[in-house]
C-alpha cells in the first residue's frame, strides 16, 4: 500500500484519540510503519482537537504536509470545513452529520456556518464525501459512545485493509462485555 | 513486539528498564505523562513534587544516595529547577542522574517557547534528543548510562511532537509492572563526601576545572558516540539536523546527506568538519534557536540555516519546504492551490469546562472590575471572553508578587491575585511570605479545585493524592497553611455560592489592614467522587434574552431558536448533555428563569 494519511478531527470529548489510536494500530497490524500525532493541554478544553495518523514504508514526520491529507475523518459537521486545506485534491471525506455548537456561535457574535456553504467547501477539493450520522445509529444500537466505532466502520470501507484486522484491533480495546456491541456499531458503519 | 507508544510512554519505560529507582516531576505539558506512565510500573518509588526545583532536589538525592533517578518536566519548569541544575553539574553523580526537558515549540501550552538545548551548554552537560519513540526509550537508556560514565547530569531533551506522538516501539516481554525486575538490595550508607556534595566556594572553585575537563572528555566521546550518525546520500547537500525536525529534513530534503545529531551538545566537531568536507553545500535543520548553526559557523564552516529556516514555532512539513524552497535547494513545493470557496469556521475558544469551580470568581471579578494578577492553570482562561477579567499572567506563582508590586506601585485600584491550589504550592507560599512579612493589602484568591487540573488532575499537597496507589499522600489544609504563614483576613467560600464568592472578594479588597486571602473551595470535575447534580432547565415564558447567563462562560448555556417577543433576543437554553448542575447560572438569573427541578424527572 502506498503512504497513507488520516486526518482526525472534532471537538473534545468525542472519542478522537482513541478512534485515531486505533487507526495507527491497525496500520502496524497490517505490515505497515505508523505515527500518530496530536495536541493535549490548553487547546484541548472546549476546543477543536486534530489528531494525525500516518502510514507508510518509513513513516518520517508524524503530521502530514498540507495538502496531502488522503482521509478526513470529521467527528463534527463544521470541523471538516475548517481543515479543508488539509486535503489531497479528490481524497475521501467522512463527515459525521452531528452538530456541536461552538461558544462563539451559541454566546458570541459567530454564525454556524450553513451546509451548502460547507458542502461548496469541500466540493472544492474533493467530490468523494460521505456523511453519516453516526450518533443516530449509535443511539439505535442503545449507546452514544459507539459513535467512534460507526465512524471506524464507515472508514474502514474506504481503505484497503481487512475488516478482521480492523476488529481485532478494536476487540483489543474495548471491554469484553461491550465487544458485541462494538463489532454491530463497526458493521453498521462499514455497510453505511 | 512492537507497540504504538507516545514519546512520554517510552521514555517512562526506557527509564523503567534502565533500573531508575526513583522519579520524581511536576506536572507540566507536554511532559506530564511520563511520571504518570512511571508510577504504574513496581520497584520504584514515583512522585509528584510540589515544583521543578524540589523535583530535581529529590532525584540528586536519591543520586547522590546511590541509586538511578530522574526528575521530568516542561521547558519552563527547567527555569524552576535551573538553580539546583547549575549546581550539580558541578558536583556530579552518583547513580545515574537524568533530567528530561519537555519543551514546547508552538507554545501549544506553554507561556513562552525557549530552546532548552541552551541549558546544555550554559550549564555544562550532555543533551540528547530522540526523533521518535524507539530513540525517546533507548536515549534514555543511554543517558544513564552516560551519567555514571561521565559523572555528570544529563539531560533528555523532547518537544510536543516527540512526547505527544505515538510510534512503534520494540517492547521486549515481560510486560511492566511486572515484578520480574532483581529485588532491591539495601543500599550502603550515604558516603561523606564533602569535597563533593557541598558546594561551598573553596570546593566549587576546585570543581569547576573537573566540569572542564568533563566536557573536553564529552566532546571526544561524542565523535564516535553511536547516536551521532551520517545517512549518506546525493553529496550535492549535507543536511546536519536532530529531534522532531529531522524526521521533516528527510522527508524533504529525502536522498541527499544527512548527519543526525542524536546527543545534541556537546556537538562532534571532527565529525562535522568531516561531513562537511564531503559535501558541496551544509543545511543545518533545527527547530527554535541556532544552537548548532551558531557552533558550526564558529569551526568556520558556512552554512545555510536561521536566514530561510523558522527561528519561531513549530516545525511542519509545509514550513520546512517552504523554506528549503525559499534557499533555493533542490525541492519542488507541493501544488497545493488557494481554495476557491472558503468557508468561515467560527473559533472554538477555550471554556471552563460545565461545572468548573472558577467560574463564580472570574463572574465576580468581571463584575467587580477587579485589577487581576492571574497565574498558570485552567483559570488562565479568565483572560478570554466572557470574563475578561485577567490583566497579567507570567510564570508559575507570580500572581501575587506581581499584584505586591502593582500596590507597591502606588497603585489604589481594586486588585486581586488568582492562584490555584496547585500553582500556591509551587511557587505562591513564599510569594505570600513576601507580602505578610511586608504588610501589604494584597488580597490573594486561592482557587482550591484539590487539584493540578490543567494537566489533566494530578496530585499535589492540597490534595494529597499520591502518583503511585499504594503509596499514601497527606493532605495540606490550605486554611492552616495561610493562617500561619501570618494572613489574619481570611475567608474560606463555597465556589458555588456566587453571592458568597462576590461578597467574600469584595470585603477582601475593602481590607486595607494587611494582606487577605479568599479561599474559593470546589471540587475540579475531574476529581474522583466528583457528582453531577440534576440539570438545570430554562423556563421560556419567564426567559427574557437579557443574556446575563452568558456571562458565566458556560459551554453548556445555548441561545434557543425562540426570540423574545419584547426584546427580539434569543431565549437561553442548556445543553441536557452538558449540563452539570452546577447552578451558577441559576444564582445569575435575575428574573429566574433558570431553575434546578428537585428531581431528575419532572
């Protein structure tokens, strides 16, 4: 497989890290080197949080260069929009529908940006874009935390590596008793 | 096997491997973890300490008493424990003794970006820096190795990207924490060496061509130290880099010569001049300060550097090509193209987070138009909107030397200094000795969220939870401590009673009799035990939009999509998922609108 850059983004709280962890885990799992990079601390309270995984022969930096991102996997409708520039011309977009109101919009002077502004967006560098609303069916499957699976799920269908890796890595993660649920909330997102 | 580890998690095991029986830190981005991921592990005792200086302290002692030790922290903490450091370079080791430097190019979280490499060679010691994983756990390895080699602190220098980053790393079985490792022996009574451990001037000044001679010793090790090492390659340029910016030279500048300088000082001069000669032009690669251009330029050897290279921020792939670019070496830049529709993305400012403690005092100060001497923690997030409340913020405990010397000044504003729990342990006891001794009518407010919370809530002597479970940690009563330290104003609040919280600051400032101390007291929501209370809810017809509530800067207050009918203003609203419980906004409410139900279930 050729080098490979993911890009994970959203808000804090909403399982990023991991989802991203589990990613550069499964890049290793599959032969191939792996970084991950991402930032802690003040920028992380409330704030947008960017999580890079790469893969590759020998991966070098652990962030990849502008413009070269191969996978943007937003966690939150606006934050895909904001790392646009990030992307490869016609790399893949995996946009979770969800809306998280930043306290510039919900108490500041700030607009949300609108959906056709943000579709205009990333149309401008890519028309592979898949949306999906991973909270609905984390909900339907009776959980809200398996949001990251879904969304696992939805990407694994786009890059060339087994879903049996992919679970095996996710089954190294989570708890026994929610490994069911876990395997139904990849699955979904995978045929979505 | 190889395992994905952060740079922090590595350097914990290496040290774990490395035999280190003590460790001791303060907590502090991007280092925080490495402690973290070292009191997991058995046969070593790990500690937060109170600050930098007393963590360096420590781990000279355990030294000095014969076993490895290390003490981590962030760049800035190094400024902390900078006294103690310049001295042990004089005095030496005796088990190995490591410091690692976690600095932070980009000032993710920081308060300023220094090249800590500087220390190295201002205080006389050897400097590594690893450029991923495997080299963060096997340099440190080294260091130790190094420091009983050489009888010398050494330093292990990091950056965000090193500590912070994950990479394969070979793990060698049996898994930590394991208790595999040769039980201790007892150690050998503390050696009395006076010549060497105490540091009056007669011994200092016989020590200090010992130092000398130390990095004559250190400069020719370093020619033939294995983690000096030359990728050969297209000799039309020779690229000298280290750290996180040689993983982006080589993918740059990826075919040409490439000398990596994995101890970073001193640096090899033979081996450089030899490089040198083999290649047509030099590019030195290296984030923050020209440490190694300044040293190479002094052998005489011209190279290309700082001119065309960033001196500020952190290094990215797009920054370092642009620049190569910008030298006009032989690299192309990526086509990327302006986009043609960009969308405007509204900011996600830092918030307390729903329930945070602080919030009533930042309300209040606002309110007030309080003067405010701020200090380093969550609570520097006062400074920004919708508090805007704080006017200074420095270093680690300066908040009240800083509100000392505004007075002092001649200065009659209404002025508080914010410190929290952590952040008065570290560096505020003293500060406040100042202004007791002194008898200035300064008013301190001691944020107490009974922990270190930027960080991620580690603990600390207002808390007293320890780093290692199984190690006990008493709890200092922050009250006592200010009552002796000789405060006789001092009012201790609920930091959920906004009333109690305002008035207790206002009566503080009108105290011109001496100092005063607000001790503002609730629990980070972080802390373990720590409860949600029912959520609060909006009543729409009493709502009015007056928008008061948003000035608590609560992330989980939202503007409805109803408008009120009087004053065509969003009605608030409270994010059920958000929501504490906390009440502020309720107290703020003046038509009380907001209100919290008995019960979850109306």
């Amino acid at each position: 497989m050729n080098d490979t850059n993911f890009l994970f983004v959203g808000v804090g709280g909403q399982g990023i890290l991991t989802a991203s962890d589990i990613v550069a885990e499964v890049g290793l799992a599959a032969g191939l080197d792996a970084k991950k990079s991402e930032i802690h601390g003040f920028s992380q309270r409330g704030g947008v949080v960017e999580s890079h995984v790469r893969w590759g022969q020998r991966v070098g930096a652990p962030v990849a260069e502008l413009g070269t991102v191969d996978f943007l996997v937003s966690f939150e409708l606006l934050e895909s929009a904001r790392f646009v520039e990030h992307l490869r011309p016609n790399a893949v977009v995996i946009t979770n529908t969800q809306r998280i109101i930043p306290m510039s919009v919900s108490s500041g002077g700030y607009a949300y940006p609108a959906d056709g502004d943000i579709e205009k967006a990333l149309r401008s560098r890519t028309d592979q874009i898949y949306r999906i609303d991973a909270l609905a069916v984390a909900q339907e499957l009776g959980n809200p935390r398996l949001v990251n699976t879904v969304v696992l799920g939805a990407l694994s269908w786009h890059v060339p590596v087994d879903a049996a890796v992919w679970l095996d890595v996710i089954s190294r993660r989570v708890p026994p008793r929610h490994l069911n649920a876990n395997r139904q909330a990849f699955d979904t997102g995978r045929s979505s | 096997m190889k395992r994905l580890l952060s740079g922090n998690e590595a350097i914990a095991l290496g040290a774990w491997e490395a035999g280190v029986r003590f460790a001791s830190a303060y907590p502090g981005t991007p280092s925080t973890e490495i402690l973290e991921n070292l009191s997991r592990y058995s046969h070593l005792t790990a500690e937060w300490a109170s600050n930098e200086k007393v963590a360096l302290d420590a781990a000279i002692g355990a030294s000095l008493a014969g076993v490895r030790a290390m003490a981590s922290m962030k760049h800035v903490g190094v400024n902390v424990a900078a006294d103690s450091l310049m001295s042990v370079s004089y005095i030496g080791v005796n088990g190995g003794l490591v410091l690692v430097s976690a600095d932070d190019p980009g000032t993710w979280s920081s308060q300023n970006e220094q090249d800590n490499r500087q220390y190295a060679r201002f205080g006389k010691f050897p400097c590594l820096e690893p450029s991923d994983s495997q080299e963060a756990k096997d340099f440190v390895q080294e260091a130790f190795n190094l420091s009983e080699r050489f009888n010398t602190i050494v330093m292990v220098r990091t950056t965000t990207r090193i500590s912070h980053s994950k990479s394969a790393v070979e793990v060698e079985m049996p898994a930590p924490g394991r208790p595999d490792v040769p039980t201790l022996e007892p150690l050998p009574k503390f050696e009395r060496r006076p010549e060497r451990y105490v540091i009056i001037p007669a011994h200092a000044r016989r020590l200090h061509p010992v130092v000398e001679e130390r990095m004559h010793q250190l400069r020719e090790y370093s020619e033939t130290c294995p983690l000096n090492r030359i990728e050969w390659g297209n000799s039309q340029i020779g690229v000298i880099t280290g750290g996180a910016a040689y993983q982006h030279a080589r993918e740059v500048l990826a075919g040409f010569s490439l000398l990596k300088l994995g101890m970073s000082y001193p640096i090899p001069q033979k081996m450089i001049r030899d490089f040198c000669r083999q290649v047509q032009q030099v590019v030195v690669v290296e984030e923050l300060d020209p440490f190694w251009e300044d040293q190479i330029r002094a052998l005489g050897i011209p190279v290309t550097g700082k001119a065309f290279f960033p001196l500020t921020g952190e290094f990215t792939l797009e920054r370092v090509r642009a620049a190569a670019h910008a030298a006009g070496l032989p690299v192309t830049p990526l086509p990327v193209a302006p986009l043609t529709e960009p969308v405007q993305a509204p900011p996600r400012i830092p918030a307390l987070c729903p329930g945070c403690p602080h919030r009533a005092a930042f309300f209040s100060a606002k309110k007030q138009r309080l003067l405010v001497a701020g200090d380093i923690g969550c609570y520097t997030i006062g400074v920004l909107p919708p508090f805007d409340a704080i006017d200074t913020c420095i270093s680690m405990g300066a908040s009240i030397g800083v509100a000392h010397g505004v007075r002092q000044a001649g200065n009659q504003q209404k002025a508080i200094a914010v410190i929290g729990d952590s952040t008065f342990f570290h560096a505020g006891l003293s500060a406040l000795a100042n202004t007791v001794y002194n008898q200035v009518p300064v008013t301190t407010v001691i944020l107490d969220n009974h922990t270190t919370g930027m960080t991620g809530g580690q603990g600390n002597p207002g808390s007293g939870v320890p780093a290692q479970n199984q190690r006990s940690g008493r709890q200092i009563d922050i009250e006592s401590v200010v009552r002796s330290l000789g405060v006789e104003w001092i009012r201790c609040v609920d930091a959920f009673n906004v009333t109690a919280v305002d008035q207790a600051i206002r009566e503080a400032v009108a105290h011109q009799d001496g100092p005063s101390v607000v001790i503002v007291e609730g629990d980070c929501v972080m802390n373990q035990g720590w409860q949600r209370s029912n959520l609060v809810r909006v009543d729409l017809e009493a709502c009015n939009g007056c928008t008061l509530c948003f000035n608590v800067g609560c992330p989980a207050i939202l503007k409805s999509d109803e408008l009120d009918v009087k004053t065509q203003r969003p009605k608030a609203e409270i994010d059920a998922l958000l929501c504490t419980g906390c009440t502020v906004c309720v107290q703020v409410c003046p038509r009380h609108a907001i209100y919290q139900p008995e019960s979850g279930h109306e």
